[in-house]
C-alpha cells in the first residue's frame, strides 16, 4: 500500500499567475497566438494592473496549495496607470522578504515585467520559473488556524 | 561516432547557432582570407547546417582562416563563422595523422626571426 | 441562488483540436450553481451568439461564462450578447481556453484538464459578480494630432473635413515631416513637394486646423472624450502673428553658420531661418544655441531690418491647456546613427551618405540645387554602391531587429533616378534580400534591373575604405561566391530608421504601450490596427512601424474615421469597474488618494447614525467614477480594507486562486 | 605602484628588449611591473571550441595569481592580453568552463573572474595617463606614424572592450603623447596573417603588405605594432614598405631611456 502511494506521478507545481491587462495579459495573449509553449500547470488570473495584487491573494494562494506565485506587470515607466507596477514592486519585495522570513522560499514568488509585444518573453519567464519551482519542490502548505480543517 | 553525432557535436564545439544564419554573406564580404579559403567563410554555416561536413572535414580553408574574427564583429545576427571553422579544425586534428602540421616540417621554416609566439600559435592550432 | 450558463466555443479546430470541448462541458455541468453547459463550434457567430441569448432566458441564467479566445478578443461582443437578452452585460465572464490553453499545450489530457479549471475559475468569479451600470461622461468634439507630418496632416485633414475642430502640435518650426525632405517617391515617382506642400497648405487655410508648430506636448491628463493636454509653445524669438516671411533676416544674420538640419547638415543656414521654401507656418525662427544676441548681447541685426517688427529676443515658452475628446500620435522617424557601423567608413568619408541625405542631394530645393555633386570635392559621381539593410535585421546588438521594410524600394528609386538622370553613372546595388511586396512595387524594382540597368549584387559589404582617392567598396557577391571590391565615388547606405525619440516621452504622458522597439504598440495587431491600448488614442505612421508613404496616409486616414467616429457621440459610456469604498470601514486616512494617479479621490464629511439615536459627522473617501479608471492602487494601500474594485473585488480574485489551487 | 605583471613567451626570448624597454618606461612613469611568478605559456591563440579547457588553465592560474596580487594583470603582448581576457571573461561568463577549470585547478578559492585584465596600453592611459606622459617626454618624435592594431586587441569587441574595433583611437592618442602625427589608415584594424606565416607564407605577406602599402599611401613614415606577431609579418613579410616598431620602442625613445 505503502509502495504505491510513494510512487505516485511525479511531481507537477501549481502555478498562479497575476496578469495586468494592458501588457502582460496582452504578452500571454501574445504567446498563444504565436504558439510559443509553456507549461500547463501555470494558470492565468486577468486583474486590471498589477498594483490590484492585494499581498493576502499571495498568502491565500500558498495557503490553497499553490507552489509559486507570479506577478507580470508593465515594464517600469510603461504602466497603463502610469505608476501603478512601483506599487507592485515595492509592495511585493516586502511581502517577498516576509514570506522568506516565514520559510517560504523567496524563489516561489516572482515579479516579472513582460509588455504586450513580448510573448516570447513571457513563455520564457514562465519555463523558467517552473524550472525553478519543479527543482523547489512541493511547498508546505500555510494553513488558516481560524478557519476549522475541512470548512 | 556516427556522422549525426559527429555533426552535433561539431555544432556543440563551435558554440554558434547557424541557424540564426541569413545568409547575408557579410563574414564572407569582409574575410581578409577569402581567396585562400577554398570554402568560404558563409558556407561553413550554410554547409554545416545542412549536415554536409564532410567536405568541410577535408577543405583547405581550415588552415588558412586566420582567426582574426573579422566575420564575428560583422555578422548582423551574430553567428560566428570563425568558430565553425575552429570547430571543424579541432575534429580534424584531434583526429590521429591528422595534424596541420608535422614537426619535421619546422625546423626548415624556422628563421632566426621567427618569434616563439608565432611557434606556439601555429602549432596550437594545427595540432593536438 | 446564481443559475449560470457556460458555453464552450470550440473555435472551429482552433480550440476543439487540443481541447476535448464536449468533455468540458460534460464535466462542467455538475459544477454547482450550473444549470446548463453546451458546447459550439463558432460560439461568436450569429448562431452561437443566439444559442446564448436562447438559454439566458430558458434557464433564467443570472450569469454566464464563455470559454473561448481572449476577453481582449470578445469580451464585449459577448457582453453585447447578454444585454440583448436582457441580462446584465457584466455578470459575463470569459474563460481564455485559446491563447491560455489550446494554441500552446499539444497534449490533449493536459490541456481539456487545464481548460476545466480555467473554466471553474471564471464560473468560481462570475458567481460573486454584481450586476454593474456603465456611467456616460461628456465628450470634447475636439481631437489633437501630435506630430505635422504627413501622418498627421491627412489625419488633421480628414477630421476637419468632418467638421471637427483639430489642433496639431508639431515640435519643429514647420510642418511637413520627413515627406518634406524627400525628393521623388515611389513607385509613381511624383516629386513630394509637389503632393505635399498642397496638403500643407490645406492644413493651414482650414477653418477647423489651428497649427501649433515649435510646440511639445508637456502634460496629458483625464481619459477618453476629455483629455486635458498641456503644450508648451517654444519661444521661437519670432512673432508668429507679424512675421511675413519676407527672409529679409536670413540675409542679413551675421551668424550663418549654423548646420542646416532640412538639408542633413549637408549645408549651413543663418540663426535666424525658415527651415524651407514652402514652410508652414512660413515663419522665422531662431536658434539660440547659434544666435550672436541671444548667447552675447550684441548684434540685433535681424530686428533692425525686420519691417514687420516681428522679432523679439525676450519671448519665453509659453503654455496653452486644451480639451480634447481624442489624441492622433503621428511622431514619426528618424534613421538611426550610425556610430556601431563604422565599418562602411561613414564617420571618416564625407561621401559615405546616407539614404536621406541622397534625398537633399538630388532634391532640387537642396543644397546642390537638385544637381547630384558628392559633398567631398563637389565632383560628379560617376560610380555610385548602395548598400541595403544597414542596421536593420541586425540581432546583434549594434542594430534594430526588424526590417526597416521602405529601404529596398526607396533604394530602387534612388538607383532608377540616378541612372535617367546621369545615364553615364555606374549604379550598384549589395543586397540580402529585395522586398519589394505591394502593387506596383516589384514592377518597379524589376524596372531598375530592365530598363534601367542597374547592377544588383546579392551579397553585402564587409568594408568600406578609401584608397587613392576612391572608395573601395569589398563585399561578397554570393551568387559568383566571390569577393569584390568595386570602385566607387559615393556610396550611399540604406540606413535602418526608428521610431523619432520623443516617443518614449509622449507614449508616458499618454500611458500609450510601446514595445522593445520604441514603436507604439497597436490594440490587435489585425483587428484593430490603428488604436492604441489607451482608449481615444490612436496611431498612424512610423511611430507604429516601419511604413510607407501610402500606407501611413491609408493609417492616418483610419486614425480619423476611428477619431469622427469617437467624436460624433455625445456621451461615452464608461468604464463601471472602478473603485468603491465602504463608508461604514473608512477612517478617512488619505492614503488611498496619495496612491491615485489619477485624483480620483476626495473625502467628504459624512452624517452616520450611531446607535441611540446620536449621530457621528466622519470624513470619507469618496470614488469620482468619471475620473477613476480602475486600476486598483487603492485598494491594496487602505488599511482599513475599505476600498474594493468593482468587477475585480478582492473576494472575487480570492475565489478564483481558490479555484485554480484546489486539487 | 605595483602590478602583477605576465611577459609571456616571446618577451622572455626572442624579443627581451622589448621587455626590458618596456618595464624601464613604466618605472620611468611611476609603474612598478611585477613579474608574477611561475607563470606558464598562455597558448598564443584564444581556444574558441566550447570543450577546451585545459588549454586555458594557464591564464587562469596566472589570473588567479593576480588576483591575489593586487586585483590586476598587466600584458604586453596583445596575444596573452587576448587570451587572458576572453578566458577571463569565460570564468566570469561561463558556468560550465567556471566549474570544470576549478575542478582541475583545485585553487583554496574558486577562481571567477575576479582579475581585471589590463593591457600595457590601457595602463599608460588609465594608470599614467597620457597627458602625463606627454610631460614626461624628453624626445617628441616628429614624425607621421602609423598604428597597426591588428585583430587581436579589439576583437571580439563585446568581450576585449579595448576600443571601437573599426575606429580605434588609444594608439593614435599614445602617439599624440610622445609628439608624433598619427596617421589613420583604413588597414589598421586588418589581419596581418598572423600564426598562418608558418605554413603558407603567401597570404601573410598579401595581408602585410597591403596594411604597409596603406599605412604609406595615408603618409605614414613608420608603423607602430603591439603584437610580436605582427611585428614578425609585418617586418619579415612586409616587403619592407615601411619600417615598423614595437609601440614600446618609441615610448622609450620618446622618454629618453
């Protein structure tokens, strides 16, 4: 019994990936219409920038299981908002730094920058940071110890 | 080795992609070898692409590209042709008789001149 | 209790190739909260959209998710679809099951397993979406065209034509653009003076035109339909409303020295000048960086003899505000430096020239009086080597990645004109590839060959180098696989153009995107070619890619139907998804407003009701919905949790990285 | 000041002079050029195949050497400088050669790349400096002299960073300093024919003469090199054009040593 739970497939990271509209959604977008591959474990959520990335959506997702979390934006100067992705980079570097300090590798959370006209940027910063994941290995799971096991 | 894995290998050794090759012919516009290269310097690119290295393998050019990198600074897509010709030159010296040069070809040349660095380039690179 | 309907679009083999739709319909059904799933081949077609509106009322759906393209693609046809049914166009969703999913996985488990989840993590949001009222703000029928090139004079001409008020702000003294330097152009050969300056002039005899030359754009603020746009007006040391042009300045001006950036530096002009002939406006101006009184003190020749009295040395920049319903950017080009080529010996040898400076030199209103003279000796060239792509497709760093795409055809003219003109000059040409597609194009190019005999190498120069007197031009020619060195008077090289530098300044003010490149970045690259991301901007010319004469005129011309078409509505709906605070939690702190790039926030004193009958005045945010565009700065920075994003609230991102974690 | 200095072959045999000219000027110019120790033969030409890495182990000893000595490594001849540098950059570049050179070398620290390497050229202009030179020197050498670069120390330029590798201008300005008119000419940046003189003399002595034919025809009355090679085809395969020196040569002349 044992034998065969150890067994299992091997290990495949849940990827979330914030992505602002204007540029780096437009990048994925991009990237698909070119046909330029990445894996299927990374999963797309659409927000309007990337400074609407409250740091709880960070620490929710690790605590629902998620192995990184990744934040595409504008590049720096190229904010639809004009300065929302500054927010995004300071905001996240303290959460980064915080999630470190809570042993939460530093290497499972990321903030990239991909413009529209970049898809094959941004299928090459998600194969890397799966890469990276995959070698981290499965995270441990932060658990909510309000919330009663099995609500 | 089979002639698949001689190829990839060669590529593995020149470090360059042909590929990224146009075919714009700009190594060959400014090699300052040219008329001593029996294969020209855009063709060790072309011809290694396509596989065809045995002509390559056995082609006078390996020995006179001068290493000057000329048609490295130059190419727009930055290949560089000089490392395919090094890259084929070093499969063929390290292959046994194959040496550039052989050392009792020397001493004759030698002139009270000649600077040890010209020996140790020579023999550096025609020979393993 | 939501009752939603999903609608899995197999976009003909696009999705249904990889995806198994039927599949991920079939499982989508037992989700809870649905209470219908179908799938379709063309979900967006007429009959697709009707099976959509067909369940919306059958099944009383409250919300709906579509698993298709991107919502950049058809979130609003979709939309669209669920208002004709009577449902609210916001509690649609889409699931982006072909960029995200089928266009990039091959394998068809993996990817119908992903496109499940994609799918439950939209039905996951839609569930806690509101029904939501799109607003409607005022539009300014009042459009600005940056950039008086031909770009934007066509696109200036044809709003005005509309009867549009348009005000175009061209950072030179002039308007015009590089169309106005050039000579002949292709493929008719028309001389572009003689098509321009009519245009030109049309510009600024039209009613509805007012030109804002020597003007930058300095501060853009506000949104679609209200744009409030600060210009600094240039002090050009002139009376713009007295200067008649009469040149009488130019004559006398001590300080003639001056590089004559019309002509390429090819030759020199006074401080004081009008850039050309047929300038528009046709007023002088003066260069500070040259003009004796402005740097000393001392001279003030030009106003003495100015009758108008129209000089004036104490003018400063000025600032005009405007509102504009919408913005052209017809910034424009410039052909690259040339400083990582110094292999062709353009910085050693004056008659290494580029394409436009050939231009100026053929030009008949250049500085050789139309009469080609190379700039070394004032000789007659009588063997001349073009050299194709010179900084274009050049990956390696020194140059730009793309083809410049006018070179292979302005270079063809170039070698036709010499040939008919000088039928004793020897005409080469080192090519990589000819690309000459359009109508009329190859013909033309092929004409060069036949008709006119010149002399195309396909191969290209490794080294440009002077001997003797000559310049030796050594390149390959690949179809003989040989090396040659021709002998040449001048050479002239195709030099790679890009987009004019203060793009990068305009795409900030505007938050236009704009790619690696520097060329603004177009709404859909097919679909809607001419509009910028930032909704009421839009794009013609070279600012968006390398093009032609005839293509930017085409783009400029779709800029202004977009801008006629923006600028005939009354009000424009607004964007509903903006920010909202909760008063009951706001503590009034002002840190959301300190994040707002846009002030959309204000604190109002606010009555709340205390328990017992007593009262509390508090001071609260307050979200103008007009003003804000969603971005959601705010919401992350209050402290309190306070603020929320409308169609992007917190508790609708946190269930859709519940659904996407959930095993 | 002191700096880790490596002669490599030719300085140390056939051309001893110009090692000892060139040490005396750099004393003369405040630069103590310390010899380092045990140095070995870097190999004369740059190894380009991605799998040769005992052929670079020597210039990373020496690199390593100075870089416990000072942080710095001086060259002369512009074939160590070329091979030295781009192994250089390989340690500080290259993951895979990085690991498997310490993995031969077993040093008490893994070396990276941490040297920075410096040619005798660069020194006079970014140690000296050339405006002090030009105060040091007794003799200006009025004459029209032409600067031969050669390939080896601006290409590739991305990695050797020397100068503009078609427009170079360091050597013209050395020539400035010790009162000479340099003289451009459009061979200067072209192969002199280099290690090929052994076994085909032909195209050397084309690729020679046209450098010299070019030097002259721009009215150069002499050419200065910074190679041993080059000094070699130029002078033996060069027809005699145009006499051509040892950059070393003319400082010491310049400087009066």
């Amino acid at each position: 019994m044992q034998e065969v739970t150890t067994k299992k497939k091997e290990f495949t990271p849940n990827i979330v990936a914030f992505c602002c509209n204007w540029c780096s959604y437009a990048g994925a977008d991009l990237a698909g219409s070119s046909r330029l591959s990445y894996p299927a474990n990374v999963k797309i959520i659409r927000v309007p920038c990337s400074c609407r990335v409250n740091p709880t959506f960070v620490l929710k997702a690790f605590q629902q299981g998620a192995d990184g979390v990744i934040l595409c934006g504008c590049h720096p100067g190229d904010c639809h908002y004009v300065t929302g992705n500054y927010y995004t980079r300071r905001r996240m570097a303290l959460l980064f730094n915080f999630l470190n300090y809570m042993g939460i590798e530093k290497e499972r959370t990321r903030v990239e920058w991909v413009s529209a006209a970049e898809g094959q940027r941004f299928s090459a910063v998600m194969n890397d940071f799966v890469k990276t994941i995959t070698e981290l290995g499965e995270n441990k799971r932060l658990t909510d110890l309000r919330v009663k096991e099995g609500e | 080795m089979t002639k698949e894995e001689r190829i990839e290998n060669i590529k593995r050794i020149s470090g360059t992609d042909v590929r990224k090759c146009m075919k714009c012919g700009k190594c060959s516009g400014r090699c300052p070898a040219f008329k001593d290269m029996d294969i020209k310097p855009h063709q060790f690119v072309t011809m290694l692409g396509k596989g065809e290295i045995d002509k390559l393998l056995e082609s006078k050019a390996i020995w006179n590209c001068l290493s000057c990198m000329a048609c490295v600074e130059r190419c727009p897509r930055g290949v560089a042709p000089a490392a395919v010709v090094e890259a084929i030159r070093d499969t063929v010296v390290r292959m046994q008789g194959k040496n550039g040069i052989k050392a009792e070809e020397i001493p004759p040349i030698v002139d009270e001149l000649i600077p040890q660095q010209l020996l140790v380039s020579a023999y550096r690179k025609y020979n393993k | 209790m939501q009752r939603i309907g999903v609608f899995i679009c197999w976009c003909g083999s696009n999705i249904a190739a990889t995806v198994d739709v039927k599949k991920v319909a079939e499982t989508i059904k037992s989700e809870p909260g649905v209470v219908y799933s179908e799938n379709y081949q063309y979900m967006c077609s007429e009959n697709g959209q009707q099976l959509i509106k067909q369940a919306i009322k059958e099944h009383n759906l409250t919300g709906i998710v579509v698993g298709s393209c991107s919502p950049r693609m058809h979130e609003a046809t979709f939309r669209k679809t669920a208002e004709a049914a009577g449902l609210n166009p916001y509690m649609v969703e889409i699931a982006n099951i072909r960029e995200h999913c089928s266009w990039i996985h091959k394998d068809m488990d993996e990817a119908t397993e992903k496109a499940i989840v994609l799918v439950r993590t939209a039905i996951a949001k839609v569930k806690l979406n509101a029904p939501l009222q799109a607003g409607e703000s005022p539009v300014v029928k009042r459009a600005l065209v940056i950039g008086g090139g031909i770009a934007g004079i066509q696109a200036a001409l044809d709003i005005a034509d509309a009867g549009f008020e348009v005000d175009i702000v061209e950072k030179n003294a002039t308007i015009g653009g590089r169309m106005a330097q050039l000579d002949k152009t292709f493929p008719t050969l028309d001389c572009s003076a003689c098509i321009l300056t009519p245009k030109m002039v049309d510009c600024a005899q039209h009613e509805k035109i007012d030109i804002l030359s020597y003007s930058e754009v300095e501060e853009v603020k506000g949104f679609v339909g209200n744009f409030n746009v600060k210009i600094r007006r240039k002090a050009r040391y002139v009376d713009e409303t007295k200067c008649t042009g009469c040149k009488i300045c130019m004559e006398k001006c001590p300080s003639k020295k001056g590089l004559n950036t019309f002509n390429m530096g090819l030759n020199n002009r006074p401080a004081i000048h009008i850039p050309f002939a047929q300038a528009i406006p046709n007023v002088a101006v003066i260069d500070p960086e040259q003009c004796i009184k402005l740097k000393t003190g001392k001279c003030g020749i030009c106003q003495k003899f100015c009758g108008a009295g129209a000089i004036d040395y104490e003018q400063k920049d000025t600032f005009v505000e405007r509102e504009y319903g919408a913005i052209v950017v017809a910034t424009g080009f410039k052909p690259i430096a040339l400083d990582n080529f110094n292999e062709y010996g353009y910085a050693e040898n004056k008659d290494v020239i580029t394409s436009l400076e050939l231009e100026r030199l053929m030009n008949a209103a250049g500085p050789t009086d139309g009469v080609l003279l190379r700039p070394s000796d004032g000789k007659h060239p009588k063997v001349i080597t073009f050299i194709q792509c010179v900084g274009s497709r050049d990956t390696s760093g020194c140059g730009k990645p793309y083809c410049s795409k006018i070179c292979c055809m302005y270079t063809a003219k170039h070698a036709m004109l010499i040939r008919e003109k000088y039928p004793d000059t020897e005409v080469h040409v080192f090519y990589i590839d000819v690309r000459t597609p359009g109508k009329n194009y190859d013909e033309f190019y092929r004409r060069a060959v036949e008709q006119y005999g010149v002399d195309y190498i396909k191969g290209m120069v490794g080294k440009v180098y002077n001997e003797n007197g000559k310049l030796m031009v050594q390149g390959s020619n690949l179809i003989d696989n040989e090396q040659i060195t021709i002998e040449s008077d001048l050479v002239v090289l195709a030099t790679a153009i890009e987009p004019e530098p203060s793009i990068r300044k305009v795409a900030t003010l505007l938050t236009a995107s704009i790619d690696t490149n520097n060329f603004l970045t177009e709404s859909h690259a097919k679909l809607r070619p001419v509009e910028s991301p930032t909704a009421g901007v839009y794009l013609a010319g070279v600012c968006q890619g390398p093009k032609d004469i005839p293509e930017t005129v085409s783009q400029a011309s779709a800029c202004a139907a977009k801008v006629i078409g923006l600028l005939a509505k009354d009000k424009l709906k607004t964007n509903p998804c903006v920010a909202v605070p909760d008063e009951m939690m706001c503590n009034g702190c002002s840190q959301c407003a300190n994040v707002c790039a846009y002030g959309a926030i204000t604190y109002v004193d606010k009555e709340f009701r205390l328990g017992g009958g007593k009262t509390e005045i508090r001071r609260v945010a307050s979200v103008n919905p007009a003003v804000c565009q969603g971005c959601g700065a705010c919401t992350v920075t209050c402290p309190s949790g306070t603020m929320d994003l409308k169609g992007f609230s917190s508790k609708q991102i946190m269930s859709e990285v519940e659904a996407i974690c959930k095993k | 000041m002191k700096i880790s200095y490596y002669p490599g072959c030719t300085l140390k045999t056939k051309a001893k002079d110009l090692d000892k000219i060139a040490r005396l000027c750099a004393s003369v110019l405040g630069v103590e050029m310390e010899e380092i120790e045990n140095w070995q033969c870097c190999g004369a030409v740059y190894p380009m195949g991605t799998d040769e890495i005992a052929t670079k182990l020597s210039a990373v000893r020496a690199l390593d050497h100075a870089k416990k000595n000072g942080g710095k490594l001086l060259t002369l001849c512009s074939a160590c400088h070329n091979v030295i540098k781009r192994t250089n950059e390989d340690m500080k570049t290259n993951k895979d050669i990085r690991f498997r050179a310490n993995n031969y070398l077993q040093l008490d620290e893994p070396y990276g790349g941490e040297t920075e390497v410096l040619h005798y050229l660069e020194m006079l202009k970014t140690v000296v400096g050339f405006d002090n030179i030009k105060k040091a020197v007794k003799n200006p050498l009025n004459r029209k002299i032409g600067a031969y670069y050669g390939c080896l120390l601006l290409r590739p330029s991305g990695v050797m960073a020397f100068d503009n590798p078609e427009n170079p201008t360091i050597i013209e300005d050395f020539i400035r300093a010790i009162g000479g008119t340099p003289v451009i000419y459009p061979f200067r940046n072209e192969c002199c024919g280099a290690y090929v003189a052994l076994k085909n003399k032909d195209l050397p002595k084309q690729k020679s003469c046209k450098v010299l034919a070019s030097a002259k025809e721009k009215g150069a009355e002499e050419v200065i090199t910074a190679c041993p090679l080059c000094l070699y085809n130029l002078q033996v395969n060069g027809d005699g054009i145009l006499p051509v020196r040892y950059f070393t040569e003319l400082l010491a002349e310049a400087l009066g040593v």
